[in-house]
C-alpha cells in the first residue's frame, strides 16, 4: 500500500470504532462503511443507509462519493476508496462494491483507483481489522456481488 493508502485506513479504522460507538449509544448495530481519498488530497466518509423501503437504501460508497461531490463538484475524483465491514468472523471473501457502487467509482475515479476491502469484527473488547485487501477498481468488473445469507444468524460477539 502506498503511504496515503496507509493514512486513509488508518483514518478508517479510527472512524469507525467512532461511529459504531455513536450507534451503539443510540441502539444501532454496526453497519457498512466507505471513506474515500480525493484526488484533492480531502478524505470523505459514508456509511450505508438501510430504511424500512429497501428501495431507498444506500450504500456507503455512495455517500461517501456524494459527500465528495457536494463538497468539491462532479470533476472531483475518487485516488482511493475503503470499503469496511462488519463480520462475525474472517470470512475468505470479503464484501466488494456492489454493481452500481463499482460503475460510481469508475466514473468518479480513474482506472488506477484503487479499491481497499476492510473486514472488521466487534468482540467485547472492541474492533478488530482482521483482513485487509487491496484491488484496483479495474479488478472488480469480472467478480459478481454475492451477498451470503444466513451469515449473521445466531451471532454473538466473541
């Protein structure tokens, strides 16, 4: 990993333990986050927004991309992006953008984008960051998204 690569999950791995603190204070669970480093050198943080309407959910790639937008403009672009999230163990795979996530990426990045998959697991001394990957966006248009299910039945923390 580059050094800036290394700042942003660094930087991500702090944010989070933030943010799940601040959802567990209000009776939240963990949930999907992205953080972005801009072309700009700014870094930009989302996380997934799942309402009762699955229609209108959002994952946070997409936040974090929109946050870059709203604070830069459409011309931004996106040098790196972490995508971290939450599993009950180490898992082979861990979670890739999703379709229309990767084709955001693509359009807001450059072919040299490069794409950090973060698995994290909360146990009841806090975070862990077990597995960490790095791709280039190009990596990504030949994998399918495979959401696993049953993955979090019956989980408690270790």
């Amino acid at each position: 990993m580059t050094a800036d690569e290394i700042k942003l999950v660094e930087y991500s791995k702090k944010a989070i333990v933030k943010y799940n603190k601040i959802r567990h204070a209000n009776a939240g669970i963990d949930t999907l986050y992205a953080f972005l480093l801009s072309e700009a050198g700014k870094v930009y943080d989302g996380a997934s927004f799942e309402p009762d309407i699955p229609h209108a959910s959002i994952c946070g790639e997409r936040c974090a991309i929109a946050n870059m937008v709203l604070q830069e403009s459409y011309k931004a672009r996106v040098k790196s992006i972490v995508v971290a999230d939450p599993v009950p163990k180490v898992l082979e795979k861990s979670t890739p953008p999703c379709g229309t996530c990767r084709h955001l990426i693509w359009s807001h990045g450059t072919p040299n984008t490069t794409v950090i998959l973060m698995q994290y697991i909360q146990g009841k001394g806090g975070w862990t960051f077990p597995k960490i990957e790095k791709y280039s966006i190009r990596d990504f248009y030949p994998l399918p998204y495979e959401p696993i299910e049953g993955l979090w039945d019956n989980w408690q923390p270790e």
